[in-house]
C-alpha cells in the first residue's frame, strides 16, 4: 500500500483529520499538496514536514480557486496522483421549517463545491497520466435522512452521487473514485463541541488514514463504494 513518491493534495489539511492523515502520507513517502483556506493554516504543518510538502490556500467552493491548486501542485510536483477530498463543514440542529436561509448554500458550499471543484480539476491530469485515485468524505447522514439537520444530509448525499458518476467515468483510465462515511471523528474541535461524550468510542483519525492508504493503493480495485466507517463499540 506505499505511496512513495506519490503527489498527493489534502484538501481540508488543517484541521484535525487533516493533519493526521497529512502527517502519516508523509511519513508513507508522500509528496504532499495542503490545501487550507488561509495560508497561515497550513504554513506551520508544511513548515513541520519540510520541503516535500507544498502549502497553498484556497477557497475550493470557487471553481477557479481549485484550478490553482492543481497548478500548483503540476508546478511543483508536475504530476497529480492521489486527492483527498478532506475539507468540508457541519451545522445543523432546526428542523426544515425553522431552518436558517442560508444554512442549505453554506452546507453545499462546504461539503459539496469544494470536492466537486477539486475532483474536477485533479482528474484532468490524472487521466492524462492514465492513474489517480480520489477519495471523499461523505458521511453516515448521506444514507439516511436524520430530523433536524437536512441540510447537511443533502450536501453529503450529493458526494455520493458525484462519487459513483465519477468513478463510472474514469474507470477506462485506470483511476478509482470512492468516498468514506465516518462516524464521529476524535478531532479536538469534536471533543470541545461535545465535552460529555464518550470519546473512545469515536473513530480515530489514525484508523481514517490507514483506511485511505488502502483505498489509494495501486493494488486497489474498489472503486465507486462509499465505505463505512463506525465508532468503536
């Protein structure tokens, strides 16, 4: 399952998933592009890993904001192999009727704009290259309608369908599309939000990065699932 040597964008590289994952590709021999929406968001963690790993902001919600993450890393790099479509966001709590104007555009801008303007750009030399793997995060809330956040279910829910019209595409060029549905994440951000919960029950940000150094493998055949993946019991 090595990735050596593989270029690599992490959208969403800042947070607490993304500094997992961006650290453990890194440590697998990654060459890593760290996509954040501010420039000192990332600096710090690509300063940490060290001249492999390429910096650059972005608002991937603007489709031309995207491009340039590409070209940055074709720049640098001169090749895309591996997107991890990581950024995104998550609100919610009114049920429809009470629920804010502009809750519905926030959730698809986070959630759903970014992956799509990002899997489109990545791709374009990935089949080129005839190779690139792709992953989203989708979620649990993609499958099953849940009272009172409807609106993030309907951003997530849309990863999926863009996962399995992708992968449907691509296959012919030897490029795999599939997208991750985790439950509650073990990030700082989530234990601040929910101080009672139970946190060894969430999954953990080690397990979602081993799960996606699977999914990226070139022995990989899966290609267009959505794979579950659920707090520990």
């Amino acid at each position: 399952m090595s990735v050596e040597n593989k270029v690599t964008i992490i959208s969403g590289a800042s947070g607490g998933l993304g500094q997992t994952v961006s650290r453990i590709f890194y440590q697998q021999g990654a060459r890593l592009v760290l996509v954040g929406s501010r420039p000192e968001s990332v600096q710090p963690l690509a300063t940490e890993l060290g001249e492999h790993a390429l910096p650059v902001a972005a608002n991937l919600a603007d489709a031309a904001d995207a491009d340039a993450v590409v070209d940055a890393a074709l720049n640098k790099f001169g090749r895309v192999d591996i997107l991890l479509n990581l950024a995104g966001g998550f609100a919610g709590g009114e049920p429809v009727h009470a629920t804010a104007d502009d809750l519905l555009q926030r959730m698809l801008s986070l959630n759903l704009y970014t992956t799509y303007n990002l899997s489109r750009a990545a791709v374009k030399p990935m089949i080129e290259q005839q190779w690139g793997r792709i992953v989203n995060t989708a979620s649990r809330d993609a499958l099953h309608g849940r009272a009172n956040y409807s609106a993030y279910g309907i951003s997530k829910t849309a990863i999926l369908r863009l996962t399995e019209a992708m992968a449907d595409e691509v296959k012919k060029y030897n490029i795999t599309v599939n997208a991750i549905l985790p439950g509650t994440i073990d990030t700082d951000a989530n234990r601040r939000a929910t101080p009672n919960a139970n946190f060894a029950a969430w999954v953990k940000p080690a397990t979602i990065a081993e799960t996606l150094l699977f999914l990226v493998s070139e022995q990989t055949a899966i290609s267009g699932a959505a794979i579950p993946l659920f707090e520990q019991f």
